[in-house]
C-alpha cells in the first residue's frame, strides 16, 4: 500500500508560516526552517510585550502623577494614600491625563484630597 503523506496539509501549514513572516530581513522571510523559528521567536516576544506594556504604562501614569503632585507639596504615595481615604474613585490612567492636560481639575482634586 502506499504511503500517505498528505501534501496539501503539508503545504498548508508552511504558506501560513511563510505569510506570516513577510516582511522578515534576510532568510528569515523566505527559508521554511529559518522563518519558522523566527516567527516563534517574534511570537514570544509578542506574548511577553502585551503584559510588558501595560507595566510600562502604569509606571508612566505614576511619574506623571508623581511629578505633578509635588508641585503642591505631596508625593505619589501620600497623595494616593489620600486618594483612597477620600472614596475618590480614579484611577491612575486618568488621574495621569488630568495632571497633563487639565491641571486646574487636578489641582483641585490635590485640594479636595488635601483636606
């Protein structure tokens, strides 16, 4: 009996790793074995930036806030200690954007927390 190799699958699976590596540099975009590694590598470091990114935003909103807040005499801590204490319910991605681009409405929320 002869042996059954299903090339159509085959062929399948390479065109789907071979279309996700356009625009790869060098043999990475068109040797199967070389692409195929590439785009493993590319995936992981996908995977593992998704969650990088969001730490890296937090840290940013802190800084901000941070930078912010001490123009009235406070650092981040005690102002989100105070934050907290006084039920306000912002978080920091929005407190960051009021300290950047409306600092009335934040000053007046270091204010109201000051208290």
């Amino acid at each position: 009996m002869p042996r059954a190799v299903n090339n159509v699958a085959s062929r399948a699976r390479r065109k789907k790793i071979m279309k996700q590596t356009k625009g790869y540099f060098g043999d990475r975009k068109n040797v199967y074995t070389v692409a195929k590694n590439a785009l493993e590598k590319g995936l992981l470091y996908a995977y593992r930036d998704r969650k990088n990114k969001k730490r890296n935003f937090r840290a940013l909103w802190i800084q901000r806030i941070n930078a912010e807040v001490r123009k009235y005499g406070m650092n981040y801590s005690q102002f989100m200690g105070a934050v907290i204490k006084a039920d306000i319910k912002l978080n920091r991605k929005v407190l960051a954007d009021l300290a950047m681009n409306h600092q009335d409405t934040f000053k007046a929320i270091v204010m109201a927390v000051k208290k």
